[in-house]
C-alpha cells in the first residue's frame, strides 16, 4: 500500500500547496501526530503480551466451537498527514462495521499455540471528513483477534485486519483533482484495533473499539498518499450459542529446529507519479533461508534481485534515458514469519547492495502473506517499498525445498 500506517503518521514532511502554514496549524498537526504515535505503540505493547499468553484448552474437555454477528457504529478523526488535508478536511468521519466471526477450539490447529484468536470475515464503511473531495469508503477483510484478557464473560482483545477497500471519490486531474489520497477506486485495506466486549445476556454482549484504519493501493495509480482514521466505536454482538468462553490455561508452541530454502518469483505493475499515466511493470527474484523457531514462528534471510520498472521516472533527479537492466536493484534482508498453519504473515527489511539508480532511501521494507499450495508449491502477496513509501504490490509463486526437519 502507498504508505505503510507509521510513514504516514510519521515520515511525511509538512508542505502547505501555498508554501506555508502558520505556527497553530503546524502545532495541532504534531499533536495530532504524537497522540495516534502513542496509540500505535500501545497495540504494538498489547500485541506482545497477546503473543506470550500462549494457551490450551482446560484437562476438562474442549468446548463447542463459538459463532457471532458484531455490528458497531464509528466516529473519530481523519489523520490530515499531508497538508493539503488540514484545507480540506471539514468533518468527522464517521461508519459502520460488522464482522462474523468464530472462535475454534482444537487441540490439533494452529489456533492453540495464539491463545485461541478469534478468525473471521468483516465488512467497514468509513466517511473521510469530505464527501465532496475525499468521499467515502468500504472494504471487505479477513481479520484475527488475538486475546489479551479473556473471562467467562470479559474479552480484551486486539484486531489485525487485512483486506479489499472501495472508494467512490478517486483522484480526477478535471472532475476531482484535490484528492491527492487516491488515485483509484480499487485499494487495499489495514486495519489495526484494541477491541473489548462484555457478555450481558446468554446472546449478547455489548461492545466498543479505538482503531486505526489505512486505505490505499500500493502505488497502483497516482496519487496514492493513502488515508488513515482513527475511531472509536460502539455496538452489540450477538452469539449464536448461548455457552460463556471455556477457561483455558498455558500452552506454549512446540520448538522446531526445521531449515528450509524458499525462491519467489513475484511479478507486479505501478504508475510511476501523478501526471504520468503510464503503468510500469514490475518483479522480484529472491531466495530466502528460512529458521523455524517453533510451530508458529521463523526468521529468515535473503537474497534479492528486484526489477522496478518506473524507477526512472519516480525517483526524483533523473532526466536521462535509463536501460531496462539498469532498472535492477540488488539486496540482502532479513525476515521474522508468523506462522498460522499453511498461512504465515511476514515482514522483511532489506539493504540495497548494488544498483545503478540510486534509490532514496538505502533501505526498504517488504510486508505481505503467504500460503502453502502444496507442500513445496507457495503462493506469495506483498508490498514492496522504499523506506517506507509504498513502490508496487508484487503476486507471485515460490518453490520450497526443506533440507532439515528436527524438534528441539
């Protein structure tokens, strides 16, 4: 996505369309910055303790398997991270969430070795502060609970969310050219969250959320500066059977001392600025070795050959023709895996070695799922960046070739 969540709070630099803005203005605007900063660390903060409450069903038995219905009304505050916005933003924004989720209580899944999460599917409409400018958004979303607090009736919990966006008000350069934040109606969707419910009736339970919520399309078409919110909500959750949580205790991850070799060839397209409507293709070789640490965690490093296609074009200083193979860059990284059965997220960050380009940053980031087809055959989804501005959305295929299966 254009800008990861923390760039867009953090790294972009204030320049006012006129040149200027006065001292109040430029104040709120880093207040506004240091709030959501501190709000951000928080669910990191609680996303740790979640991770080391690793737990199993009680020696009682396991319970039922849980469904429920969530519906949750929104309101907070655009997050003006450019400065055109603070112009343009007049409103509240304002939406709705309802989310269908289920709690699977197994011995044999994946689910055991993260405190039982809650998985499910979500649907969010957001305002973003200017109907006429910015419009209004909606996305679709897989998403995970990871609990942090869990009673019989009491959950404390935070949201990671990850998914397809629609926006009905994308950037035009004649009809609509002060929308700087998308340049496409088709985008991808983040949401990060701190979510706590409270069991009132056999069915029901009242509950209420603060969350981040990022839209944008990886640099797909410009512009794309991406828009953040910050909500806080309120609503109910309707649960299907009328049976309380079950009580679980410790269960930690099986250690695993596994090693595997991964190649990845990724392929993907980006527009290169706002005013050039040309579409650039894009893609990555890379081979990557892979530690497995336990059943759900692995680090990894590698090896990149990365084609960008629009380099020339996006980075600012170059006014000569470049070659298509001087559009190569070359890196090393390293990675952390979350694994979750045949799905695992990942991060990476890298360093270019070489390149004829010289890049903005010397290094760049790398965010996105995987999933095992086969047992050797994975599927790869990323974005690949530049520090932290968003270059292109990569799909692709990778080969694994496991050499070592051992538990500690």
């Amino acid at each position: 996505m254009s800008n990861c969540i923390l760039q867009d709070i953090v790294c972009q630099s204030i320049t006012d369309i006129d040149g200027s803005l006065n001292q109040v203005e430029i104040l709120k605007y880093w207040k506004v910055k240091e709030k959501v900063l501190v709000f951000i660390s928080f669910l990191l903060l609680l996303s740790g303790v979640s991770e080391a409450q690793n737990t199993a069903v009680s020696e009682v038995g396991l319970p039922p398997n849980q469904t429920h219905l969530s519906v949750l009304y929104h309101h907070g505050i655009v997050i003006p991270h450019h400065a055109n916005m603070i112009y343009f933003i007049d409103d509240f924004s304002r939406g709705v969430e309802i989310n269908y989720g289920l709690w699977r209580f197994d011995r044999e899944g994946w689910q055991q070795y993260y405190n039982y999460p809650e998985v499910g599917v979500g649907f969010f409409y957001n305002s973003y502060g200017n109907p006429d400018i910015y419009g209004q958004g909606m996305a679709i979303y897989p998403y995970l609970h990871f609990p942090i607090v869990r009673t019989s009736r009491f959950t404390l919990k935070n949201k990671v969310a990850m998914g397809l966006g629609y926006t009905n008000n994308p950037f035009d350069p004649q009809d609509n050219p002060w929308n700087q934040i998308f340049g496409a109606r088709l985008n991808a969707y983040v949401g990060f969250g701190l979510y706590s419910g409270y069991r009132i009736l056999d069915h029901w339970s009242l509950y209420a959320s603060a969350s981040v919520n990022h839209m944008s399309n990886g640099a797909a078409r410009k512009p794309n500066n991406g828009i953040n919110t910050l909500t806080f909500s309120l609503g109910t959750r309707y649960h299907f059977l009328k049976d309380e949580l079950p009580r679980l205790k410790r269960h930690d991850a099986p250690r695993r001392n596994n090693r595997d070799i991964e190649v990845f060839l990724n392929y993907g397209r980006s527009q290169a600025n706002d005013y050039n409507f040309n579409i650039y293709t894009s893609g990555s070789l890379s081979v990557s070795h892979i530690w497995h640490r336990s059943v759900k965690s692995a680090w990894s490093v590698g090896l990149d050959a990365i084609y960008f296609g629009a380099a020339p074009y996006a980075y600012p200083g170059i006014k000569e023709y470049v070659s298509h193979i001087d559009r190569m860059f070359y890196g090393v990284y390293g990675g952390r895996y979350w694994i979750m059965g045949k799905t695992s997220l990942f991060v990476q960050m890298g360093v270019y070695l070489y390149s004829h380009i010289d890049p903005p940053q010397p290094v760049y980031p790398r965010l996105g799922i995987r999933h095992r087809i086969t047992d050797r055959l994975v599927a790869n989804f990323s974005v690949k960046a530049s520090f932290f501005r968003s270059e292109f959305m990569e799909f692709g295929l990778g080969y694994r070739i496991p050499y070592k299966n051992s538990e500690l």
